[in-house]
C-alpha cells in the first residue's frame, strides 16, 4: 500500500470512530429528549402539585428564579416564551413545563444535526474523496439546521456570524468537489 493510500485509510478510520461517537451522542440525547419531554409534560398535566411544592418551598426560603431561562436577548422566540411571567404569577407547573419543553426541542435540533453529520461521516468513509456532492449537500442542510436554530433561540447576530462561517465552509468544499470532479475526469 502507497503513501497517499495509508493516509485515505487513517483519514477513513477517523471519519469512522467519529461517526460511531456521533451515534452514541444521538442516542444519548434521545434518551434525554424523552425524559426532558416526559418531565415537561408531567410539569403541564401536575402543575397543582408542582405549584404547592414550589410554594412549600419557598416558605422554607428556597426560591425558583426563572429569569435566566430566556432564549436570548435576540433570538427570534425570545420574546414568545417567557417562563417568568408564569412563576411571578405563582404558576411554576407551566413555567417548569416550558423550560423543560425547550430543552427538549434544543435536543431534537440537536439529534437532526448530529444524525445529519453521522451520514456526512458515513458518506466520506463509503466514497473515494471527501470532496463528493453528496457530502457537500449534507454539510449545507446541516450547516441551515444550525444557522437557524442559532436566529431562533440564541441571536440574529450570532445565527448571522455562524452563517457567514458556514458559508465559508461551504465554499471550500464546492472548490474541493469542483477539483475533485477534475481529477476525477483527467483519469
């Protein structure tokens, strides 16, 4: 085996160790999605209960500040859901649920993302080059996922940064694939 050939495989190899890693972090964070999400459903359905544990405990000098569970100063959904205005209202059930409900949806976005990159990975370790269409249309759809999520919950600003180093990213890629086509073609 050649030079060139031992660096693809090393280069193969790590491409497979991170896909796996990528999969057992999707599978973790699916488990906890759906504990994040039954936690916050039981916070909806219970909120009687969780309202009397709240107040109990504030009678014992414990306090729920929910005042640090915005999405931001600039997200696109900061503005929507405020669990604050439910727990200065006494109502910590609702507020517990809609905390917990974003953690949740934060989870999910992350499992797409991360199951978008796994096949990315997958894609590379089953192709001759990194530089294929197919990866580079993952990497787009993966690098879109994440802009927006970004805008959404944590800044315009930042969801515009990210953007721009995307696109950068994306960029390189094309430039490679295009070069790659031309080897491809020259042999």
């Amino acid at each position: 085996m050649n030079k060139e050939n031992e660096k693809l495989e090393v280069i193969k190899k790590r491409c497979k160790v991170t896909a796996t890693a990528v999969k057992v972090i999707e599978i973790v964070l699916i488990v906890l999605a759906v504990l994040i999400l039954a936690f916050s459903i039981a916070c909806f359905v219970m909120k009687d209960s969780v309202n009397s544990a709240a107040a109990t405990g504030s009678g014992m000098g414990y306090t729920l500040d929910f005042s640090e569970f915005s999405l931001g100063d600039g997200g696109m959904f900061s503005f929507r859901f405020d669990p604050a205005k439910y727990a200065e209202a006494g109502d910590y059930g609702t507020a517990s649920g809609i905390v917990l409900l974003l953690a949740s949806w934060i989870c999910i976005i992350t499992i797409v993302v991360a199951a978008i990159f796994r096949r990315m990975f997958t894609s590379i370790i089953e192709s001759e080059s990194p530089f294929s269409e197919d990866v580079l249309k993952k990497m787009k759809i993966a690098f879109v996922i994440i802009s927006l999520s970004i805008v959404c919950f944590i800044s315009i600003v930042w969801g515009l940064v990210a953007a721009g180093l995307f696109w950068c990213l994306v960029a390189i890629f094309e430039y490679g694939v295009e070069i790659q086509k031309q080897v491809d073609e020259t042999l």
